[in-house]
C-alpha cells in the first residue's frame, strides 16, 4: 500500500534498492564478501598499465622512490621506498634514527653510493642553508609561548618555519632542550589570551578608521 506521506515512501523505496542491491551481491560474489571494485581483474596492472614507471617515482622535492612493497623495512604505507637509503643500506646498514642520508653533490636523484653521507639533522639543515636552533633558543621559544607570546610569531622572530616551532612547543622534537612543553593541538593557539592583533609589531584592538569609513559607518 502506498504512504501518503512521499518523504515515507521515498525512504521505502531506499530501503527496498538497498536491500536488492545487498541480496544480488551476496548472490554473485557470496555472502561477507565485501566491496568487489577494482578486484575483477579486469584493468591493466604493473608494466601493462599505460602510466607504469617500472617502480620509480620523482617526488616534487627532486627525491627518487622506489616500489620495493610494503612488507620491506624503508617502505611507507603505498610499498615506496627512497633510493637513497635503500643504496645506503644496502652498502652499509641500517640508518641511525639521528642521522639522514646527504646527497654529497646536491643532486637527488644522483644516489650513487659515493654521492651519499651519513650526516647529523643539524649538519644536514646547515647544509642546505636552514637555520638551526640552539638549545638556549629551543628553550627561550618554550618560555616565550608559555608567557602568551604567538607560536607563528615566534617562527618570524627566530627564522625558521612554524611547523617547526609548533613541533618543538609540543615536544616532538628537541626534548633535550628542556623548558615548558604543551600537550594536545595548538592550532589557532586555543584558549589562549592574546592583547588585541598585532599588525607589524603594532597591537591593533580594533578597525582602523580607514577601514571603517570603507564600511560606510564613518
């Protein structure tokens, strides 16, 4: 019987497909099978894809990666690994977590075995010109937000990037440094109370004047 209600016969009519498309697929493919797309066999893979890259890719860094599957020890979660320390590996063992691989003449795709040094992240920083912190810095950025100074404010005055100051805020790196570490996001600086918008190093507490006449209310 139909509902004189069309919303309520609408959602039946739903309800009814729903329940058609779950009974033919658990038909076809068996029951608890799951979503079947991009199973079937049916699209090209590996060499036969038009795009295949025989396992190579050029990240916009310059960087190349390599398919080496995702079972292997280098590889993110897509099967990738970085050339350059695969090489070193290979050559020499397993990387230390406080060192990086350095492409000696500045060419990443260049990862010939002596191409490559295993340097500090501060001397691997210094050498492609970043600014690095020392730990009287690391610690006066610390004390400086817990006083209600502005994180992004910070990265401007000791020259480096505010995903950097926001990691060391948070103690995900330069643990060592000491001073006061925050827990949780720090986005938008939550619950944080700052004196008005500062403006090239002026505090504004309200539209200019300018601003306001533009409105119209002056």
């Amino acid at each position: 019987m139909p509902y004189a209600d069309s919303e309520r016969a609408k959602a039946a009519s739903n309800k009814r497909k729903q329940a058609w498309r779950a009974r033919t697929h658990d038909e076809k493919y068996g029951i608890g099978a799951g979503d079947q797309r991009g199973k079937q066999g049916t699209q090209p893979r590996g060499p036969n894809h038009p795009r295949w890259n025989d396992g190579r890719a050029r990240t916009t860094q310059g960087y190349i990666r390599v398919q080496v599957g995702v079972g292997h020890a280098l590889a993110d979660q897509n099967g990738y690994a970085y050339e350059h320390a695969l090489v070193w590996s290979q050559a020499n063992g397993p990387i230390p977590t406080d060192r990086v691989v350095h492409h000696v003449n500045g060419d990443r795709a260049d990862n010939r075995v002596e191409n490559l040094r295993l340097v500090t992240h501060a001397e691997h920083a210094r050498e492609h010109g970043a600014r690095v912190l020392t730990d009287d810095e690391v610690r006066a950025v610390r004390e400086r937000y817990a006083a209600g100074e502005d994180g992004t404010a910070l990265a401007v005055v000791y020259g480096v990037p505010m995903q950097r100051v926001y990691r060391i805020l948070r103690g995900e790196t330069r643990r060592d440094a000491g001073g006061p570490m925050h827990a949780g996001s720090l986005r938008g600086n939550a619950n944080r109370k700052l004196a008005g918008r500062i403006v090239d190093g002026v505090t504004h507490d309200g539209y200019p004047d300018v601003i306001r006449r533009l409105r119209g209310k002056g």
